[in-house]
C-alpha cells in the first residue's frame, strides 16, 4: 500500500522529533498501520535554522500554506503553536478536507469547537493527543477506553514546569523564585513562564480533558486558574508533616448542580500514587463509577515523547482513512449533537476540604475564636497544628485542616478571621483533596 | 441507529458486572457510541442460581451454542473462562463470522495464535482488553497509543492477589501463609491459589503484552515462571533497609540477541512510582524510545473494572462493523504477516542484578571468600549487609545486591557459594530490577 503523506508545518523542537521519529522507527510503525507515513513536505519560517534531524526527502517551504494547499498531502500536523497562524492554517486545512494533527492545546482550548464543527462538516478529523499530558496516551484512554463508564471526577498533574519547581521545593527545601530560575536554564521554563507557573497552559489541557469525559463543550473561559507562585516553603513543609503533598492539579468534577473546572495548589495525601509524581513528569487521575480509579503517568512534554503522539495520531488517523465519519471516535468522545451544556459552577460553589495558614498572637482564646467562627459557618476541623513563635517573635503559626466545605462559606470564614483583633490580617488557603 | 445486539456467555461476577454497566451508563455509552449497546441473550450453565443484575429483557438460556448460533447477535462476549468451552465456543462465533470479546487470558495466551488466524480469515475481530490489567486500557495504550515507538521493555504488577500478599508482608510484617489464608478469606485468591501465586495468571497476561509490545506470537510456553511462595518476611525487611521494594512483576524485555520473557518476584528501588502500587491494585510500566517511561494503573480484577474494560471493547467493535478488516487495529498490534518470531531467551541468558541472601559463620574471612567467588565471575557487588548472629545462633546473615550479570554467571557464583565450607547450604536469590 502505498504510504501516507504527511505536511508538517513548524520545524522546531517538536517536528523535529517528529520527523527523526517517524524515520527511525519507520520499519515499526509500518508493522503497525500496516503502510509507511512519511513526511513529504515541511514549512517553517526560517529555512536556514539548523534542524535536529535528517531533512533529506522533505520538501521544504517558509510558506505553511504551500504544505497545506499541497494536493499530494493526506494529513497536515500542526506544530506551530498559538492561536495565530496556527488557527488560520488547521481552517484552511480542514477547508480542503484534509485531516489534521496538532499537539496545540491553546487552539484546541480556545477554538475547539469551531475546528470540530468545522472538520465534522467537511468528514475529516483533527487528532490532538498530543495537546494534553505529552507522551501520555491520556486523551485516548478517556475518549475510548473508558466509554463504558459515567466519569465523576478526574484530577491532573498537567504541567511539567509547576511539578518540578514543588518537587523541588519539597525535596530540598527550595523557595519558589529560587526554582523557577533554575527551571528557566534548564529550558523547563519560559522566560516569560506565566503560562506555566499562573496555571493557564493547565487550565487549557483541563479544558480538554473535562469536555472528553463529560461530553460538554470546551470552555475555556469558565475555568477557576490558580498559579503556585504564592506557594511557600514554610507551607510545603507544613503539609508534610500532616502528610500531605502539595501539587499543582486540575480538577474536573461532575456534581448534581453542575460541573467544576479548577486548576489550582493542592494538598493530597502523601500516599496517594498521584503525589509520588515527581519533577517534570504528569499524571492524570480519573475516577470512573464503573472502573474505580487509574491512572495514567509519563512525560507530559518534550521532543520525543510528544512526537510519540503525534505519530500515535498519525496511525489512527491513517486506519480512519477510508472509514464513514460516522464511525469514527467522536472529538470529544461523544457525538457533537450529544454534547450536554452542563452548567461550569463558579469557584464559590465548588466543594474541597482546605489547609489554612496564619499567623496569631500566642495568647489564650486565639485558636477558640477561630474554631469559633469555623463551627458557626459549620466547618468541620480535620488536625490542627500550633507552633509557639520563635524567639523574640510574638506571633504563634497556626494550621488547620477543615473537612470539606463549600468555598463560599469558607471565604466567609477567612474574612471573619482576618478582622479578629489577634490574627494577622492574611490567612493563607491552599486547597485540599482526599482524591479517594 | 439500531441497537447492537450482544449475546453474552457466562452470567458469573463478571458477567453480571457487563449487564449492569451496560444498563446503568446506557445513556453515556449511547452519547459516546452514536448508538446503543444491549445484551439480548445470555447464557448460563445454571439459571436458577440468583444474579447480581436486573435480567429482564435477555432471553436466557442454559446452552452457549444457542447465544453463539443466535443470527441476530452481533457481538460475542466470553466470560466463561478457561479453554474448554469458551474455546470451542469463540471459535464457533468466528466461524459464524460473529465478533468476539473475551476477558479470557488463557485462552488467548494458549490459543490466540489460531483464534487470531482464524477471526482474520473470516474478517472478524476478537478484542480482548479485560484479558490484561482489568480495567486499566494497557492493552489499547501499547497497541495502539505506542504504535509510534520501538518498545524496549515493560515490567507489570499483573496479579492483584500477589500484590496483595506482597504488599500486606510488607507493610505489616506479616508471614506469606498468613497473609494467603485472609486473601482467602477475602475473597481474592482462590482456593488453589496456584494461579495466582505460582505466577501462572502472570505469566499468561504477559504473554499477551509482550507480543502487543514486539510484533512476537504469543509463546505462553516459554515464559520463565517463578511464584511469591518462597518470599519470606525477612527479606521482604532487608529489601526495604536497602531501598527496595519486592514486587511480583512480569517482565519482557527486547535484547540484541532475543526477547527475555520472565514473572518473577523483584527488588525495585521504592522511589519508582510502580513500587509504590499496592494491595490489590496493578500496573504496566512500559519503555519506549520516543515516549520513554509511562505507566498504568488501576484495578486489576473485580466485576465492574472487567467489565469497563469489556464494555470499552464493545464500543471499538461497534465502529468496527462496518470498516474494511484491514484497517483496524491488528488482533497483536502489528500486521499478522509482519509478526516476526524473535527467539525467547532461555532465563540463564537473561541479564539482571540480584540480592541475595545467605547465613555464613560469624568468622573473619567468610565475605572475603564470597566476594572473591563474585569477582572471579566478574559480578559487581553494589552493597553489602551484614548482620551479626541473634545471641546463642552461630550463622550471620549476609546480604549483598549485585550489578547486572548474566544468569548464568549467577548460578554458578551461587554453586560455588553453596559449596563453601562456611556458609549454609542454600542462597536465596532475589532479581532486582533498577526500571530506570
């Protein structure tokens, strides 16, 4: 048969791996689709940046458009990145019934349902595994493996960056700024490394993940996006001696009234797999009322693990060739006019338990005004732990873990302690979830 | 759409587990599917014994055949277990050109060669996710989420029970016999635990994986099977001093010379995520050289996680139907005619560390004589143990983990070290795998 010819727009670190993956294991992956996938044409805005792979056969173009007007080419991969040209070009590609890979989860987040309406019209599919989790097949495995299964709740360590800047903390006691600028040399992070450390690359990926497993539209916007750059070395080690970890999760919860979209720090109980998730590694929890709970770990960035995705797209995309539309795995997992609108609650109605943070005088009658006001706005207290100051200081560390409690009513609690005459005027809230 | 109409053969927990599924995620799963999914017709060997599922609307009977022969069945689902009937009985749905699935690991271990031969031949699929892993996808992840990598190795906690027992030594000092009886008790293990323990349940599910991972038949016959049952707490103790943790994994690995097939209980470092998975719970680490690490985990057993797995089947078959057999997913993840028989290592050509365990006399010299032995067989030792004898016992304990060596190598160094003068008579011999 003969082989399959892919376009490929953007030759940066991710298409290059894509094109030294795809010719190494050439051999492996036609055992697989049972025909060759070739890269036939390339475009990238600078042709005379040297590549980290063998170019030889490509044609290449500084014009995206030349690869996508290509009439020879069966499926573009878009690489780009962005919601510039990248949008632009996946439309235009979809326009001319071409299929289309990307690993772009801003495009997907943001313009999703377009795309899909759009691909749907024209009978052709845009595969985007790549987009959420790196390597990690996560996309898959909700979409199909768990079609048997109403999803109640999933959680995820979505970003690399984040993971290792509280592994580290963590491990050796690190302060957040200190991190972020070592991850920056190593090239984890960006130098403007907003999206990552402020939760926004994440609540994208959440994005996708909540709309695949509980058949409702992207919406991005809707979103509760919480970054850890507030996160203190005093309350990483706080949680440890609770026997907690904190990590920076997306949480996506279906309840009776709605469902919750949340990136945010979160303490989890040490012993759970999902906090021996350490550095730049992800994971994705999803708790299925069928299955119970799995999940699904590995490297959530990087060249080679995200071409790996790239390429599984390509051979599914490949297989789905020749078949009816209609028999396709749906985008999002369930049919497009399936998809159900459910209500995304504000951050106020979302239900966790918390770890609070603050600093009190140590005189008696402190810690029984804030119980207090904990038990009038009937907030259960889990543990507590007092720390007498240090010398020559005359504020006590107080922490207490709550059972959990809609926000609303713990916003409520937090603003009454705050006005009590013995507390300083800042309680800190970190989220916190059981994930049992 | 019509409804796809399944007959289903063996009505026990599983079973009951896919009626009940099926019943309560109708909607979801019809959402997903793009049409319903319902069982019409079941058989059960005895219908007067109660199920844990609402029956009404399935036409029962006593006899498979009459399920199998049924024309209006679209889909076949095995779970009667064992390669007698369910033999017979899969073969006969292939002959009727009916598609299969099974959560039967032995038989597609023993007999998936033929079974897979024949359903090509007559353009019908067996899926068999439930086989492997029970509800965790690690079937679909390798088969098709991997398709663009050259799988290295894999190693998984593949038998819950094993894990179990391994897990509660561990945690709570407890004895293998005892821990046995309550897996018992509980429900886990059968009454002949063979299966379970002696490695034989691992053994069949890794076959399976490492034909999907290495495009190999299935060759259940030359797995290395070694079981748990000779895992004594003290051990299990040492291992934990040194790092370790000891898990009953099955383990096949791509070499220059072969493929290394072996279930054996192992020493992994405890910072590895898959040493951290415990009780009843499984999971699959794979390496591959574009994704590199990721692992699976979840629920190995049990009615419900079975049947998502089963129910995840029926979905893929569904949009199977209608699609030209040459473009689904091959039954072993490559193209029959692109399966290659790479040669099974004998174990004594497998290359692993080791801790091993012996009593020595307490006197000057004795380690020097074993690790002389060691060196001369040019094995690398990467710690040492050494425990003084309890009061009125004359025999130290030594403990020592080596670098990896071939097999053979060890078997000698382990003759010569029986044969010293000054030690007991028997080593124990635990392989240690670093999975990194």
């Amino acid at each position: 048969m003969e082989a399959v010819k892919v376009g490929l727009l953007g030759l940066g670190t991710v298409g290059s791996g894509v094109v030294r993956v795809l010719a190494r294991n050439d051999e492996e992956i036609s055992r697989r689709a049972g025909r060759a996938i070739r890269v036939v044409r390339a475009a990238s805005r600078d042709l005379s940046v040297r590549r980290d792979c063998d170019l030889s056969g490509i044609a290449l173009t500084d014009r995206a458009q030349d690869v996508v007007d290509d009439p020879d080419i069966d499926i573009v991969v878009e690489l780009i990145g962005g919601t510039g040209i990248a949008y632009e070009m996946v439309l235009r590609a979809i326009d001319q019934g071409k299929h289309v890979v990307t690993a772009n989860k801003a495009l997907i987040a943001l313009h999703g349902n377009e795309i899909f309406a759009r691909a749907s019209e024209r009978g052709v599919t845009v595969a985007f595994e790549a987009a959420v989790g790196g390597g990690i097949p996560v996309i898959k495995a909700i979409r199909e493996a768990l079609a048997g299964n109403t999803i109640e709740w999933l959680a995820g360590i979505i970003n690399g960056t984040g993971n290792f800047i509280l592994s580290e903390m963590r491990d050796k006691g690190r302060d957040f700024e200190d991190v972020l600028s070592e991850a920056q040399s190593l090239g984890y992070a960006e130098a403007d490394p907003t999206f990552d450390v402020e939760g926004i690359d994440a609540a994208h990926k959440l994005t996708i993940l909540a709309s695949i497993a509980f058949g409702i539209p992207l919406q991005y916007e809707r979103v509760y996006t919480e970054g850890i750059t507030r996160i203190t070395r005093e309350d990483v080690t706080y949680a440890a001696e609770l026997g907690y970890r904190i990590k920076h999760l997306g949480i996506a919860r279906r309840r009776d009234s709605g469902v919750e979209l949340r990136v945010h720090p979160t303490l989890i109980p040490h012993r759970r797999l999902i906090a021996n998730v350490d550095g730049v590694m992800n994971a994705v929890l999803v708790r299925a009322d069928a299955v119970g709970s799995t999940l699904y770990y590995g490297p959530g960035a990087g060249a080679e693990p995200t071409a790996s995705a790239v390429v599984a797209d390509l051979v599914d995309v490949t297989r789905a060739l020749t078949v009816d539309p209609n028999n396709r795995v749906p985008h999002l997992a369930f049919q497009p006019e399936a998809l159900i609108d459910l209500p995304v609650l504000p951050i106020g109605e979302a239900v966790t338990a918390y770890y609070l943070h603050l600093r009190a005088q140590d005189r008696p009658g402190v810690l029984a005004d804030i119980t207090r006001i904990l038990g009038d706005l009937s907030i259960s207290i889990e543990a507590v732990l007092q720390r007498q100051p240090a010398e020559e200081a005359t504020d006590a560390s107080i922490v207490i873990v709550t059972a959990a409690v809609r926000e609303a009513n713990m916003d409520e609690a937090i603003r009454r302690i705050e006005a009590l005459d013995t507390t300083a005027d800042h309680v800190t809230r970190i989220r916190l979830e059981n994930l049992n």
